[in-house]
C-alpha cells in the first residue's frame, strides 16, 4: 500500500476531485501541505461549487469576479442556510438628491455603481471604497465587466471598450442597443427585435446579426452555449449554437402573461415573473405559481434562494426547497428598513467575510452585511492588475462618452 504522502501531487488531486465540499474542507485542515496544495488548485472549489450550488456560484462569481475566489465563494452559499441566525448589520451607505426607483445598476466584477445627478459613481464592494472615475450620463442603464472588456448601456447605445494591449486593432465600439449582457469573451445585444453577437477576441471588434426575433424582447440571457429569450408576450425563444431556435410559452395560464411586469432569468429552466402580488418561479427541481403574494416592491432570484422586498420595508428569504404542495409559502425575515422605507431594488455581492446585500429606495442606499466569517474580513490591498485594466478602461470609455456630448 502507497502512502498518501508519497502519491504524486497530480494523483492526489485526482482523489480529491472526487470528493465533495465538506470533505474538501476537513482535508484542508489536515495539515499544511495539504492546505497549500488545495489553495493552489482553486479550481477543485470551482467543480464542487458547480456540483453542489450550480446556479447561485455562477451568479455569485458574476457579481464577486476575482476578489472571491471559488472557495470563499463555496463557504459562503453554504452558510446561506444558516443566515438567520447571524446578526446582520443595516446601515445607511449614500444618499440621493433625486428621486429615482433604479438608483443602482446591478453589482458586477464587485463594482456597485450608483446613478446620481451628475452621471454614475462606482465603489469597490470589498472594501466600500470609491473608485476616482465616473460615467458623465445620468441616463446610463447598465455597466459590466469582466477580464475582457467594459460595457456601457446608455440610452443612445452602447460602449464596449476591450483591454488595450495591441493599439494597431479597434478596441472599442458603439451600437443601438436596447439592452446586453456580457459572457466571457463575447457580447450579446439586441436592438428593437434584432439581436446581435460581438466576439471580443477578434483583433477588431464588430457586430454580427443573430436572429431577427419575431416578437418583442424583455430580456436576454446566456446559459451552457444557448442564448435564452424572453418576450413580452410570454414566449421564451431558445437559440443554439447552430443558430437553430426552439420557441415555448412560460408555462402559465395566458390572461396571468399580461399581468408580469419583470423576468430574472439565468436559462429558460431557471427564472422568476413576477408583478405586484403575481409570482411566478420556475427551476430544474421546483415550480411554483403564486397570486396571493406579498406586495413586491423589489426581488433578488439567487437560484435556490429569494430575497424580497416588501412595501412595509422588510427584506424577506423564501427559500425554494422550504416549499410544500398547497400550502402557503413560508418567508424567513432578514432585516426591515427604517419606517417609511422599502427597496425598490434588492442586490447581494458576496466577499471572503460573508455576504452583503444591497437595498435600494428612492432616495438612498442601505447596505445588510453579514459576517459568516469575520476572521477574513478584507485588509487594505494593492491594486491587482485585473482592477487596474478596469480603471483604464473606464477612464477612457469616460472620454470617450464626454467627447459624445461635447
């Protein structure tokens, strides 16, 4: 018999891939060879995290990027189903001039940004910290990043503005678009009915028409290669790979359709509708119809968890496998909001120390922080490399928009 000990580092990883989180985690501590060779492989966190938690790790590294790696990112959605239990610290962060029920534009690559008077203020969820560059346009609708590139929705269009590393190729581009979302290394937009795909690792970048859809579009997704569709009219329009299409209804009675006002999707097996009292949720292993909900002033959809915002300024969990055929969904409270405020818009953004969740009213922002794990609160850092390609990036889609409005 071989001795653990002397099992080439490429075999023991092997059998450890094999294992699942908990075991993971209790290998970890073993002893500090076995610590440093499982930090150095985060990648066994991320097929665990896929394994287990398959939805919200997706959408927590989407909101987190690098500053949480897979591990941290694990920890934290495991600890999610004793939220409860831990003290949750509700504070004041900013506060707005104007009245606006779409102050925060969505956390992405742990960047919070916030729609004032003068354009768009970013900060470091981290540490909360304000990072010197801003956007010049209050009409500004959605910011996204990643290790490739910077996007901008404004209501004139659309900026995307690539690393810059070779200035002999086009690295940034403006088109129409009503809405897009960023995938890895491409671009998905659609404009009126027509939908379009820009390949971000092409030396020059440019659009390439998709599919003219044949109905109006509320929003798009992009999940395991398939580009996910959701109409007004309640279809869903799958498009694959082969740019074949697949069109089904959202299954519920029609006259119910006309009634849903907003959809948050991660594929066409995975997403909630709802308006006002209406709610309906649909995913791999639940599906759920509700008429006779709480008012829903505003909803975070974290795949196997979500938060929801009431007009009497409660933050509410409902978790999807709390749920019971024909009985009345059960709601755990997270927090309430100082009397005569409620959330218009609801984010979470997970960091190393736990969870923090984003509310936003019509006049200011209140953040929840929860330390799962106080002992890794953030430290002051460096600026790593991928922050710094951002800030250039955003500094220069900042003239660049400037000069639009010169």
């Amino acid at each position: 018999m071989i001795d653990i000990e002397c099992l080439p580092i490429e075999t023991f990883v092997d059998i450890l891939k094999q294992t699942d989180g908990i075991t993971l985690g209790k290998c970890r501590r073993v002893c500090k060879k076995w610590k440093d060779c499982i930090d150095g492989a985060d990648w066994l966190w991320h097929e665990i995290c896929k394994n287990e938690f398959k939805y919200s790790s997706k959408i927590a590294k989407e909101k987190s990027g690098s500053d949480c790696d897979w591990y941290h990112i694990y920890k934290n959605l495991k600890m999610w189903s004793n939220v409860t239990s831990f003290d949750k610290n509700v504070r004041e962060f900013y506060k707005f001039s104007l009245h606006d029920k779409n102050h925060a534009l969505g956390i992405n690559y742990n960047i919070l940004p916030l729609k004032d008077t003068r354009g768009v203020v970013m900060y470091d969820m981290s540490t909360l910290k304000y990072i010197p560059v801003s956007v010049p346009d209050k009409n500004c609708r959605k910011i996204a990043n990643n290790d490739y590139a910077t996007v901008i929705l404004l209501k004139s269009g659309l900026f995307i503005q690539k690393t810059i590393d070779n200035i002999t190729n086009m690295s940034e581009a403006f088109y129409k678009a009503d809405n897009f979302i960023l995938s890895g290394d491409t671009v998905y937009f659609f404009n009126n009915r027509d939908i379009y795909k820009c390949d971000l690792t092409l030396d020059n970048i440019s659009a390439k028409l998709i599919i003219h859809c044949d109905y109006d579009i509320k929003d798009i997704q992009y999940d395991n290669n398939v580009l996910h569709i959701f109409t007004d009219c309640g279809k869903i329009v799958n498009v694959f790979k082969d740019k074949s299409t697949q069109v089904k209804p959202i299954n519920c009675p029609p006259e119910w359709v006309k009634q849903i006002k907003y959809v948050q999707a991660i594929n066409d097996k995975n997403f909630v509708c709802y308006s006002r009292n209406l709610f309906k949720i649909e995913t791999d292993k639940y599906q759920h119809l509700y008429l006779d909900f709480p008012p829903i002033t505003a909803l975070f959809f974290y795949a196997d968890i979500v938060l929801i915002g009431t007009r009497n300024g409660e933050i509410l969990l409902y978790r999807l496998s709390s749920q019971k055929r024909a009985i009345k969904p059960i709601f755990e409270k997270l927090a309430v909001l100082p009397e005569g405020k409620f959330a218009a818009q609801l984010d979470v953004c997970e960091r190393k120390s736990g969870p923090v969740i984003v509310a936003a009213t019509f006049f200011e922002i209140y953040l929840m922080e929860i330390d799962f794990f106080p002992n890794d609160k953030e430290q002051k850092k460096s600026f790593p490399t991928n922050k710094l390609f951002m800030y250039k990036r955003l500094l220069r889609l900042r003239d660049r928009i400037a000069l639009n409005y010169s």
